[in-house]
C-alpha cells in the first residue's frame, strides 16, 4: 500500500482511548500554558518585529473563533454562504453591553437574552433568501453588513448604543479568591530554562482578571464546539450535510429543505451572537467601526483558512484573523518590502491574498492539510465484529485525488 | 412639486450609475449565475486609471474613459483567466471565495497605491443646467449619466444579438455543456464576458464620482455595490434591460421614497437590503428575469 500509517489503532480500544486523553490533556496544558506565558509581557519576534500575543488577544481570537463556528454550520455544512455574519456579531456585543452597561445584567446570563434574538432575527431575515436556491443568502447579507454601522449610529438609538463614540462597559469578570492563580504562575516561574516566560513575582489583580476571562471564555467556546459537534453528528446535521452536497436529492428524500436551512442560519446567527457576548466583555466597548462589511469578509476567511466543512478548522481561522491582521497593522518595516506598503491597509491584503492563495492550493484550509500528515503516522481503524483489525482501505485511492476535494469544498 | 422634482432627477443620476455596475453584474450572473463581489472594486480601479490618466498624463476625459474602460477589461479578462477559469463554473462556492478574495485585496492595493484620502475627479459631463422649471433643475450631469446608461445598455444589447461572440454568449449562458458540445470555446467566451462587465463597471464607476458632489476613494464603491446588487435582483439578475429598470427604481426609492418616510438619511442603504428582501419574497425571478425552472 502507497502510504501505510507507522501506528494503527483499533476503534474502541484502550490505546484509542488514551490516544485520544492524551490528546485533550496536551490541549489544555498547552491553553494553561499560553495563558499564563502571554499574559502580559510575552513577546513575538517575526522578522525582526516584536509583537505582543497577550490574554486578551487570545481572547479576542475566542470571539472569533466562536463566529467562525457559526459559519461553519450554515456554509460548512448547510453550504449556504453568509456574508453578514459581522451583524449577528456586533448585535450580540450591543445588546450584551447594553444590558450589562444598564441594566446591570451579569455576562453569562445575557446569553440568555443575545441567543434567541439572534437566532429568531437570522431566521427573519434568512427565511426569504433560504427559500431559493442560489446565492441570495450571500447578497441579503452582505446588504445586513454593511449597514450594520449606521444602524447602531442612529438618532434614535443613540441612547442605548452611544453613538458614534461606542458602548463603554466595564467589566465585572473578577476573578475569584479561591483560585491559586498566583501559586500556578509560581509554579510555571520555577522551570529551569522555560521559567523566565512566565514574568516575575504574582499576578497583578488585572492580570489574574485577564486569566480568569480567558479561562471562562475558553469553557465558554467548548461548550459551543461540544453542541455544534452533537448536532452535525446527529440527525439534522446529515440533514443539513444532504442539503449541502445535493438540493435535489435531499429534497426528494424528504427533506424539508428551507427549514433546514433556516434553522442552520439561524444557529449560525446565534453562534455569531454568542462570539459578540465574548468580544465586548474581553474589550470593554462595542464601537461601530469593528461592526464593518469588512469583519465578515474576515470569519469568511477565517472560514477557508482553517478548513471549510471542519469544526477544528474554527480555531485556526480565528487565530489567523485575530493576529494577522494586528501583526501586520504594527508592523512598519521589514526587510525588503517598501515602506509604503507596509503602512497601508496591509492586512486587508494579506487576507485577500491568503483566500485566494488557498483556495487554489489548499481548497481543504489547514485542517485536511494536517490531516492527511496526520494519516501518515497515526491511523484508527474501525473494529470488525470477531475482533480482527479490519482491513485497511485506503479511501483517497479507492476514489481518486478528487474525492477529498469534493468532500472539503461543498457548493453553494 | 419642485422639491419632488428635484428629487426624481436625483434619483435617475443615482440610479442609472447603479444601472451601470448592475449591468456588469448581471453580464456574469447571465453566464455562469455568479455573483462577483469584487465588481465593484473592479470599477474603482477603473475609476483611478481615469483619473490618473487625465489629471497626471493630461489625456483628454473621454478618451481616459476608454482607455481605462478597456484596460479594465483587459485585467478582469487576465484575472477570469488565472484565478476563476481553473474551478468548475458550476461549484460556486470556490469562485465566491475568489471573488470575496479579489475584493479585499484590490480595495487594499488601491488604498496602497492611491491612500483614503478623497480625491476630486475631474467633470465628464458639461456643468450647468439643462432645463429649469421652477426652481427643480436638471443637470448636465443627469442628462449625461442617463445618456451614457442608455447607450451603453443598447450597445450591449445589439453586441449580444448581432455579433458572433455574442451569439456564443449567450448559447453558454442558456446551456454550459450543450454549447461546449456543439464546438463553443467556452473558456474565452466566459473571459469576454469578464472583460466587458468590468468595462462597463469602470464606466460606471468614473460617471458615478463625475458626479460635482461626490469624491473619490478606493471605499466609494462597496456602498454603490449593495445598491447594484439589489437593482440587478429586483430587474431580473439575468436581465441586461432589467438591470436599468432595476438601477433607476432602486435610485428613486432612494431619493423619493426615503426623504417621505421616516426612515433617517443614514440608513439609505438599508432600502436597498428591504428592496432585495421584498423582491425575494414575492418575485424571486425578478421582473424582466426568466424563473429557475429545474429538471429532477
């Protein structure tokens, strides 16, 4: 066989099982370790550039990370794609600071308010254009995007939103007493070698603040990943994957195919929501001008990047867009490259280049590139009923190189 | 009544430069039912090449208006075929990606090479008024962008009804296969396709910031895109004529409907996204455009 794996693991046994805690215990020492390492001193040096990766960047990503999963179900897996997800974004920060700011509501529980409306608003304003077969979804919210920052801008609606100058909230994510916060950092400190990353002496009381908000936003997006990952493993989800690779077909198979497809909007509108809750209560403002056209265009590159089709995808594409974009916005010389290139709207074309880069050379994003590497050393295999390792059959050759092509790149 | 007046003339300068960029759209749409997002960026760029043209080079408007008209044309046609010739035409989300790609990277070189700052762009059209009655006045202006979107829809008209490429047009856009079948070269029929919609687009864009009250910038066409988008949509996306009665309606509503109503000014543009709205709930096909009829 062309490419036999170095291990394979049989489903269901119990070096599958520590395969896979290994794996979530490597997962989260590393989130313990970043946190803690980034926290507010640690620093990047790319070509020459310092440039800070801090908690509350990491937040940030968290934010997008969780909008990029909402398009992953209605573009990933619904194959409907929407241009606005930056509306349903920036109505969960506004309505989440507005009822924080006012009406003095803990941040968890304005879930409870930022979730339903925006998965009834998605369900509005998608039902017309998930009716039809087409791109119309793309237009009509393209359309939502764009006004998105006049709206919250309105005479009207000044007294909630404030205008032009931006919904200032602070924050009341403190985190608690009973958590060694300190006695973690310490212990991080005491690595021969390694210790000097992790700064010096306790946290101060923002920094602990900044660890505790990421900690609760990363609990935040799991859950999110633990609901979309039942759903798209349940029934509705092959629904929705049906829809995706044949209109047709599903139609005829029962289906019904615009409520499917609405309600896969409307979840998406919802997870966009929930990543607004995140952002505002990390940055403590919700201004118009990070509500842009331009910050939906970004999820969808966030979108390919990481993979379209591929949950997992989420973080990476969320990664690469919070820090992208900021990398290249401060970095103002490099080797080679003109200055004048370097002070313009770098990011934005950095962004352009990469969907179009990959999209031609990586059509799966990130995800199928590092699985495939993956199925090179590691390969788990389902188990037969007499408890043989089954035979392994390698489905790229079976299929031909199209087939994963096929799978990673649904059509609209 | 004046004021009315006024209003109305308003609203035909507006829309029929948004009859312009929803011509370009619909000439895609019409081939391959692909929305390009970057046709508005598209028309910026040709926007510039006028302006650099005319005021660095000193060449004479109209013929700037050309020249960057057909250098825009000879980029998209370069860019259908490097970057969108490639993917399958009938796999639309790879292409979309392309398009949303081009858009953010064409407005980001544009901000590079020519900076955010406004720019005033030279006139196209005579100054002054052509009629007055009362104290509503028509301008030049007016006049002329209404002209040229009623030229240039004709022209379009009678070059895919009488000319060879035309006929071939149109056969891929009736059936993609059935005219690869019967010996249609595709590919270059789909690459003029791009290259006259980013023609007309540049058009668009140049009489557009032509207008005295208006100002260029590599952001000025992401807003006229929306409005295009919905004019193209209520028209009939695969309608050239569509696209004008689309463009004009969608401009009137701007200027007419909203100045009456208690919608605040900011929020023009969101008629255009209940427009679109509206048309897909009631006429999805459009009012000039043929309904999607599909064979199980």
């Amino acid at each position: 066989m062309a490419n036999t794996p170095r291990f394979t693991i049989v489903e269901g046994s119990p070096q599958q099982l520590a395969y896979k805690w290994v794996g979530i215990a490597l997962f989260s020492l590393f989130l313990l370790l970043i946190a803690f390492a980034y926290n507010d001193t640690g620093s990047l040096t790319l070509l020459g550039n310092d440039y800070t990766i801090s908690t509350p960047r990491l937040t940030k990503a968290i934010a997008f990370i969780i909008c990029i999963l909402g398009l992953q179900v209605v573009a990933g897996f619904t194959g409907q794609l929407s241009l606005g997800q930056g509306f349903f974004f920036g109505t969960g920060a506004y309505l989440s600071a507005w009822l924080v700011a006012d009406h003095n509501w803990s941040w968890f529980a304005t879930l409870l308010v930022v979730v339903p409306a925006c998965f009834v608003l998605g369900m509005i304003v998608g039902i017309p254009a998930l009716r039809i077969k087409g791109l119309y979804l793309a237009l009509v919210t393209l359309g939502l995007a764009a006004i998105f920052p006049s709206l919250v801008q309105l005479e009207g609606l000044k007294p909630y939103t404030n205008g032009a100058g931006g919904k200032q909230v602070s924050s009341d994510l403190k985190a608690p007493d009973w958590l060694p916060l300190d006695g973690i950092a310490a212990i991080f400190q005491k690595i021969p070698l390694l210790g000097q990353y992790f700064g010096d002496g306790d946290l101060s009381s923002k920094e602990s603040d900044r660890v505790w908000i990421f900690f609760l936003m990363v609990v935040l997006a799991v859950i999110c990943f633990k609901l979309v990952s039942n759903l798209v493993n349940s029934r509705p989800g092959r629904a929705l994957r049906a829809i995706r690779d044949n209109e047709t077909s599903a139609a005829v198979t029962g289906m019904n195919l615009s409520l499917y497809k609405t309600l896969s909007f409307g979840l998406a509108s919802a997870l966009g929501g929930v990543g607004g809750i995140v952002y505002v209560a990390e940055l403590g403002i919700a201004s118009p001008g990070d509500f842009t056209q331009l910050i939906s265009i970004y999820f969808i590159v966030g979108l390919v990047v990481g993979g379209v089709g591929t949950l997992s995808g989420a973080v990476i594409g969320g990664l690469v867009i919070t820090f992208v974009p900021d990398w290249a916005s401060s970095t103002q010389e490099l080797p080679v490259v003109p200055e004048r290139w370097l002070s313009g709207p770098t990011g934005p074309l950095i962004m352009g280049v990469l969907l179009i880069v990959l999209t031609f050379v990586l059509p799966g994003g990130v995800v199928a590139g590092t699985r495939k590497l993956k199925a090179k050393i590691v390969r788990i295999v389902p188990r037969t009923p007499d408890g043989d390792i089954a035979e392994i059959v390698d489905v790229d050759e079976l299929l031909g190189d199209d087939a994963e092509n096929e799978l990673a790149a649904p059509s609209v | 009544m004046d004021l009315f007046l006024n209003r109305v003339f308003d609203g035909l300068s507006n829309g029929a430069t948004y009859a312009l960029i929803a011509l370009a759209l619909v000439m895609i749409f019409k081939a391959t039912t692909l929305i390009n997002f970057a046709q508005g960026e598209f028309a910026m760029i040709g926007a510039f090449i006028v302006l650099v043209l005319a005021t660095e080079r000193g060449v004479p408007m109209w013929i700037a208006v050309i020249l960057a008209m057909i250098i825009a044309g000879l980029g998209a046609a370069g860019i259908e075929r490097t970057l969108i010739r490639p993917f399958d035409p009938a796999d639309h989300l790879p292409l979309v990606i392309i398009t949303l790609g081009l858009f953010l990277a064409i407005n980001a070189i544009a901000g590079i090479v020519w900076r955010f700052d406004p720019r005033r762009f030279p006139e196209l059209f005579p100054s002054g008024n052509a009629l007055t009655i009362g104290s509503a006045t028509l301008t030049w202006y007016t006049v002329g962008v209404v002209c040229t979107t009623l030229i240039t829809a004709s022209l379009l008209t009678l070059l895919l009804n009488k000319t060879k490429i035309g006929l071939a047009f149109r056969a891929v856009s009736s059936n993609l296969e059935s005219s690869e079948l019967v010996g249609v070269r595709v590919g270059p029929t789909l690459q003029f396709g791009w290259a006259i919609a980013a023609a007309v687009g540049a058009l668009g864009a140049a009489v557009f910031v032509a207008n005295p009250v208006l100002q260029l910038e590599p952001t000025i066409m992401i807003r006229v895109l929306i409005f295009a988008v919905s004019a193209a949509a209520l028209g009939g996306l695969d309608s050239l004529w569509g696209a004008i009665i689309g463009g004009v309606a969608i401009g009137m509503v701007q200027s007419i409907v909203v100045p009456y109503t208690p919608i605040p000014n900011e929020l023009a543009l969101a008629t255009a996204v209940i427009v679109l709205l509206l048309v897909l709930i009631f006429k999805p096909a459009g009012l000039l455009g043929t309904a999607a009829v599909e064979r199980v």
